[in-house]
C-alpha cells in the first residue's frame, strides 16, 4: 500500500518554515517600543501606549478583494500586503484612531516563497510607512480551497483613541460641506467590474494612451493612505465626521457616518475624474448608478466639516499637495 505524506497531500511545512524564516527580520523591523516578544508566538503581545485616560481600542478587518487576479495575472505581488494595510488603517483612521499594530493572513492552494516575500514586503512598507507594528500573523496552504496560483489576503489593524474624542459622525448638522480628497485609482474596490470590462478589451501589460501607463501599472497603485492628512485636519479644524470610500461607492459609504432624517447633496461635477473611470464605463457602457456604487470615482476620502471652515480646509490641504473639493453638502 503506497504510504502518503503531509507533501504529498500539498502541504509541504519545511518550505512554509522557510518562506517565514526569510521574512522575520524584515517584519521585526517594523516592531515599535510597544511590541512584547518575538515573532512565532501563538500571539502577538503589544503594551498598550501610556498617556491616554481613557483610551478605547478601535480595531477594523479587510482583504484586497478580486484585486489579487489582477496581481497574479500581472506577476507583480509587492503592492498588495500594502494596499491591505493602507485600506485597514483609512478605516479606523476616520474615526479618529491611532494605529498601533497588525496581523495578516496570507492562505494559497501551494506555497510560492518568492510571491509570498513579496507580499509580506508590501505589508512591511505599509507598516514602517506609517509607525504600525506587523505582530503577527497566518500562512496557510490548503490545496483542495485554493487553486494554481491564487492566493487571499486578509488583514487586522487595531488603534487606539480617547474615548471622548471619537469620530461618530453625530454632530453633523445642515448646511455641513463635504470636502473631498483625491484617490489614487480604483484603491482595492470595484475589481470584478474593472476586471470584466477591461480585460475583454485589453491585455494586462498593454500601453493605453488614454491613461498613459500599461494597464497592470494603473490597476496595480497602491491604495492611498489618508492617516497622517486625517490626524493634521484634527489638530487644526471642526470635523464632524470622515469618510473613507470603499465598497458602496460615495453614497453608500457617506450614509454610514450621516445620522438620520438628513440627505447627502453630491455634484457630481465637482471634481476631476480620473482617466481610469472613464475608460471603464466606456469600454463596457457601465451605467452611471453602477459606476457610482462600485467606484470611488477619484474621491478616496470625505470630511465633514462646518460650511464656515470649509474653504479654509481646502485651501489647506492643497497647500499639502494633495488635490481636494468641495463636492457637496448635508441638508
């Protein structure tokens, strides 16, 4: 009778002990002063920051989506861990939230150690870049769920914040202007779409003069993160409430924050949209409520602010370089 091995299975664990081998110094370089212990616990250990009185812990899961076809059908890995942890931190950022640590999840039918390097150096960059401890983390391989080159991603950030300086979103009144701030492509939202329409028509690494890169550069930016723009308006102005644009589209996502028996008054033609959009809702005559609710639409970020400080706001953070509207209003 012929004997079968874990490897024989498709598990191969000394190639999965070795991939994670490599990558620990990388990911021990993004530890703070705050992280106890070394990495390969059964846990990650973070002391939580001294100096706050009452602090509240703010923690937020996502993945990458169908994006991750786009990543493998281009051969390019190293944006994605950090689109994962760029997209993980816009979320509890809007609420006010300091990040503190992150745990990833990384599972795929056959371990590939070189794509695997260069997606735990995507979630190193996004990390270092914004002060974040990687802590820990899951590398599975389970042939059978995944299949050929396909992976998934998944990521966990926790923060932390004075309970009594939360974003909630509960002071936005009438006549509140929502100032909008430029994304960076499609961030990781809207790809099964983008992928359905654009690769009927167009392949991965083809130059298209209409958004002047190769579609697997465009497809592939990296998710903008609005951490350190979200905590400079915090500083210096009234904000009634943040909105980070994800799945759902500018609407679905606004009336997260916006409290009841109050409409959001979007122009639509307020701001620039990106080449991007265009080619997509041209290429397969997407609808405009479709494109609206799968897309940012070149607006990654939404603050909420008082009319009386919104062109002041404006005015502020193109100083930064950053291009931002005013693209509507709550009544």
């Amino acid at each position: 009778m012929k004997k079968f091995t874990y490897k024989d299975s498709g598990v191969d664990i000394k190639k999965g002990e070795r991939a994670v081998s490599d990558v620990k110094a990388m990911i021990k370089s993004t530890f703070t002063p705050n992280v106890i212990g070394s990495i390969g616990g059964f846990g990650g250990l973070f002391e939580v920051p001294k100096g706050y009185e009452k602090p509240v812990l703010v923690s937020s899961t996502d993945g990458v989506g169908t994006k991750l076809s786009v990543a493998v059908k281009a051969g390019k890995h190293d944006t994605v861990g950090e689109d994962l942890v760029n997209h993980c931190i816009n979320d509890i950022a809007v609420l006010g939230a300091k990040p503190l640590y992150f745990l990833d999840y990384f599972g795929t039918a056959s371990l590939d150690e070189h794509i695997f390097y260069d997606v735990i150096t995507g979630f190193v960059r996004g990390c270092k870049n914004n002060g974040v401890a990687l802590v820990g983390g899951e590398t599975a391989e389970m042939p059978g769920i995944y299949h050929d080159k396909d992976y998934d991603l998944c990521g966990t950030i926790v923060g932390i914040i004075e309970k009594d300086q939360i974003i909630t979103g509960d002071k936005i009144q009438n006549g509140d202007k929502l100032v909008g701030i430029a994304s960076n492509g499609l961030h990781t939202n809207g790809y099964s779409l983008a992928r359905n329409v654009l690769f009927q028509e167009y392949d991965i690494d083809q130059h298209i003069d209409s958004i002047d890169k190769a579609l697997s550069e465009e497809l592939l930016r990296v998710h903008k993160c609005y951490l350190s723009l979200i905590q400079d308006t915090l500083k210096n102005y009234e904000v009634h409430g943040i909105v980070h644009i994800t799945g759902g589209g500018i609407i679905g996502n606004t009336k997260r924050v916006v409290p009841e028996g109050y409409e959001i008054s979007i122009n639509w033609k307020s701001w620039d949209i990106q080449p991007i959009f265009e080619l997509i809702q041209k290429t397969g005559s997407v609808p405009d409520e479709d494109m609206r609710s799968a897309f940012n639409l070149g607006i990654g970020l939404i603050l909420i602010v008082p009319d009386k400080q919104a062109k002041e706001l404006l005015e502020h953070i193109c100083e930064k370089n950053e291009k931002a509207w005013i693209i509507g209003e709550i009544k």
